[in-house]
C-alpha cells in the first residue's frame, strides 16, 4: 500500500495491510519519504518519526480516500 503525494504522484509512505474487516482496514507504514517528512538528525526526532510517521493507520471503506494505491496485489 502506498500513500501518494496529492500533486506530485509519488509515494510519500510505504505500509502493508495489517487487518482487514468488515468496516475497513489497517495499514502499519514501514517507511516514509526522508525529505518530504523533513527528517531531523537528532535521536528524539528519529523516535517521534517512528511513533507517529510508522504507525499503524485505520481506513474506512466508505470514505473516499483517494491518495492511497495499490503497490503489489499478491
């Protein structure tokens, strides 16, 4: 799965499907666009980036979310 830049077409997070249910889904990210996220140096922000930036994230399947794709289907 793959959050994309709204303008630029890229993917800006890189995650897999971790649960599946009726209402939605959950994506845990696994990796994120250093320079659009402005990544800092210091070990504080290399921990709040994995807290926030590497979480897990619920989407429901009625709401159009239209920066998500699809990056492998197997």
């Amino acid at each position: 799965m793959g959050l994309q830049h709204p303008s630029e077409h890229k993917n800006i997070k890189t995650g897999i499907v971790v649960y599946q249910g009726s209402g939605g889904f959950n994506v845990k990210w696994m990796s994120y666009d250093k320079i659009f996220f402005m990544e800092k140096e210091d070990v504080i922000f290399e921990e709040l980036n994995k807290l926030y930036l590497l979480s897990t994230q619920h989407f429901k399947y009625k709401s159009a979310y239209t920066c998500l794709s699809l990056i492998n289907a197997s």
